[in-house]
C-alpha cells in the first residue's frame, strides 16, 4: 500500500500509523430538499496527518482535526 498523496509505502513486518479517510456526501433526493441521500466515498490512506491535511481542498478541511470538546 502507498500513501495517496506523497507516494511513500508503508513498510511490510513493521509497526505503521495509516490514516483512512471517508467522505460523506449529502445529496437532496426531492425537489423541495427534505429528503437527504447520504453516499459514503473512501477517500485512501495516509502516512500522516499532513498528507490528509494536504489532500483536502480548503473547503473541506473545517473540522477534521478539531481538538475533542472538554468536559466539565
């Protein structure tokens, strides 16, 4: 397997962090828009958080990396 942005393998017999990620898309299915169709799109692998960071267009990256929320 290759990462999908820069390219590199992930080593065979070794430990490795990979980072997966899918996309949801959310489509109107009635003319007025009250009924949603919800498309899961598998979006490849990644090596690291920058390749993700790096892939997504600007649009798309409100919220993949946001911090959890505290508790209180």
């Amino acid at each position: 397997m290759h990462c999908k942005q820069c390219g590199e393998a992930f080593p065979r017999g070794q430990k490795y962090d990979m980072w997966s990620l899918r996309k949801d898309h959310v489509m109107p299915t009635d003319p007025e828009g009250l009924t949603n169709s919800v498309q899961l799109e598998d979006a490849g692998v990644f090596c690291c958080r920058k390749c993700i960071f790096d892939y997504l267009k600007p649009a798309e990256r409100s919220g993949v990396f946001a911090p959890a929320p505290r508790k209180t």
